[in-house]
C-alpha cells in the first residue's frame, strides 16, 4: 500500500513541475512578444540586439525597448503575480471562491485614498500631469495603501459577525459607497484633475518608469516573498479557523498578518497601475483547476506565475498591436475574468470542498 502511495505522490510532484515548466515557458514568450508587438512592431533579433548593445541596432528602437516595453512588460508581471497572491490570500482568510480586492471592496478603497490625493490635495502642490514626479506617486501609493487597509480593516471587524456571503455583500455594498464618495469628490472637481484621475482609473501597467520601477519592483517582491512562511498556516485556514487554533496557530495575529500583506500587495500595484479587477479572482481558479490541489505551497507560486501570465495577455491585448489606441486595461481584464468567474459560480459543488 504504501509503495503505490509512494508513486502516486511521485506522479504527482512530476506532474506539478511538468505544469510549472509550462507554464514558465509560456509567461516567458508572452513577455517576449509584449516588448515586441505595439504600435510599432519590433522584430525578435532587434529586441536581442538591444539587449546585447549591438551598435547596429537603432537607437530610437533601443529606447522603446529599454524605456517603455520592457519595464512595462516587467510591472505587468509583477503586479499581475501581486493581485492574483492577493486574491488567493483573501479567498482563503474569509474561506469565499469569489473574494479579492476588487470585488470585497479594497479597490474602491484604494481609489478613495488616490481621489483624496489627487482631487482635493491637487491645489497644495501635487502635480497632475502623466509625467507626475517619483515624490507624487509615492504619495499616491501611500494613499492608495491606506485606502486599501482601511477597507479591510473594516471587513475584518465585520468578518466577526457576519458569514461569508453576508461579508461579500458588505464588501460589495462598502465598494458602492465608496464609489458615491469618489462620485461627489469628482463632481466638485476641476478638468485637469478629472482627465488624470480618470487615466489612473482606466488601469495602465504602462505608467511605471524606471525610477518608479526601484520603488514599485522591490516591495513587490518583499510582500511575496514574505507568503512563503505562511503555507502551512494558510492551509489550516482553509479548513476553518477552530481547526488552525487546535493547530496551534495565532488566528487573530495571523488573519493580521495575511491580510495586512494582501492589502499592502494590492494598494502597491492599485496605487501605480490604477485598479485592476478580476485578475485576483481568476488566477487562483485557474491554479486550482490546472494543479487540482488546495495546498498553498504550490497554489501561491502557481498564482503569482499565472497571475503575471494572465496580466501579460491582457496587457497585450490592451495594446491593440499594430493601432494607434490603448484600450482600457480594466475592460480586457473584465473580459478575461468574468468567464471564470462564471464557471466557478457553476460549479459551487466542487468548491465547497475546497473551501469547506
């Protein structure tokens, strides 16, 4: 008995790293095709040449890559595997399939705190144009953290009295209020502020330059790594709060801890690529459903590697190769994720044995 338990886990380990493998080659080649396919198609041997700073490359084409595709490609995947980490994490804590910054509200909140900044402290100084300096958008990343934190702080009181799809209709309701707020904040506002306001909104993993990018990359990737620790204690979440105290585990410090790293995650990439919906709700699914476990020690580097994957393709899709126009990020990635939330609504049945 125990000799085909053996080979069945070595099946297993062999199938997760056949997957993984995959799924890395894949991220990889859309990442490639991202820093070559724009308005302006950039042929693959350029794009190398570039890289290796052969003479014989144009300098103009050298700029758009250095300077425009290649740190965006890079804020995509990053902020893409940062949302879909996010998501996962919410989605275990409050034991919800459909939870994630966007939909229980911690968006909204972020964009509060963006409103705050740039419609009501515009006229102390903080500039408003595209080219808003590295100060500026700390500011606005700031705010858009605090916003987060702020929302979840009060979905975390509410998580104490209320069940789980009670919460997600507090959540929803809480990102209706919010969005009232940040209604009447821009009614009473001037154009200019409005215009940059709205670009924010629309969502760009465009927006983030190079000194930007020493900011945005590094607490990134520290808010990541940090949720390696935390698989076992994720697990014994998803099997209900009563199982992870008799497991040992400091619930309230560590739902703290969980949700505190999913709202910095989120507010980071929310407060310098603008709100960016349904991303944290499809690619944990779309882990569950490629690996078939529940165990977080391969569901959280699975996320951050699909989240990145599906943040590539919807950025690519975004930019309209070959046209002028950039359509609004937050459309494609409505577009991507709605089915998937669909179809996890569909078959609730099999969630619930996932999330108990």
């Amino acid at each position: 008995m125990s000799g085909s338990t053996e080979v069945t886990v070595v099946q297993e380990k062999g199938r997760y790293a056949l997957t993984f493998g995959l799924l890395a080659i894949v991220t990889l080649i859309v990442l490639v095709a991202n820093v070559c396919l724009g308005s302006v198609m950039i042929p693959i041997w350029e794009v190398i040449g570039s890289f290796l700073g052969r003479g014989e490359v144009d300098p103009v084409i050298s700029g758009i890559v250095f300077d425009f595709r290649f740190p965006r490609a890079l804020t995509a995947l990053l902020g893409g595997a940062a949302l879909a980490a996010s998501g996962l994490m919410m989605q275990t804590v409050f034991r919800n399939p459909l939870a994630d910054p966007f939909v229980l509200g911690v968006n909204s909140g972020a964009s509060l705190g963006v409103a705050v900044v740039l419609l009501l402290l515009a006229p102390s100084g903080v500039a408003l144009t595209q080219n808003l300096q590295l100060s500026g958008h700390l500011l606005v990343v700031l705010a858009a953290t605090g916003g987060a934190a702020a929302v979840l702080a009060v979905l975390l009181v509410l998580a104490q009295r209320v069940d789980v799809m009670s919460l997600l209709i507090l959540g929803l309701m809480i990102s209706y209020g919010i969005g009232s707020m940040v209604s009447i904040l821009m009614f009473y506002s001037m154009a200019e502020r409005l215009q940059s306001f709205f670009s924010w909104s629309f969502g760009n993993f465009g927006n983030t330059t190079w000194s930007q990018f020493r900011v945005f990359a590094p607490v990134i990737l520290l808010g990541l790594g940090g949720l390696f620790p935390l698989f076992k204690i994720l697990d014994a979440f998803l099997l209900g709060e009563r199982y992870a105290k008799s497991m040992g585990v400091r619930v309230k410090s560590a739902r703290i801890m969980i949700l505190g790293s999913a709202s910095l995650l989120a507010g980071v990439v929310t407060g310098f690529c603008g709100p960016i919906g349904f991303l944290g709700i499809a690619a944990p699914h779309l882990c569950r459903f490629l690996f078939r476990t529940a165990e977080h020690r391969i569901l959280v580097p699975a996320s951050m590697l699909v989240g990145g994957l599906v943040a590539l393709v919807a950025d690519l899709i975004a930019k309209a190769p070959g046209l002028e126009s950039t359509l609004p990020l937050n459309a494609v990635t409505a577009l991507m994720g709605a089915p998937v939330i669909m179809v996890a609504l569909l078959k609730q049945r099999n969630l619930k044995k996932v999330f108990g």
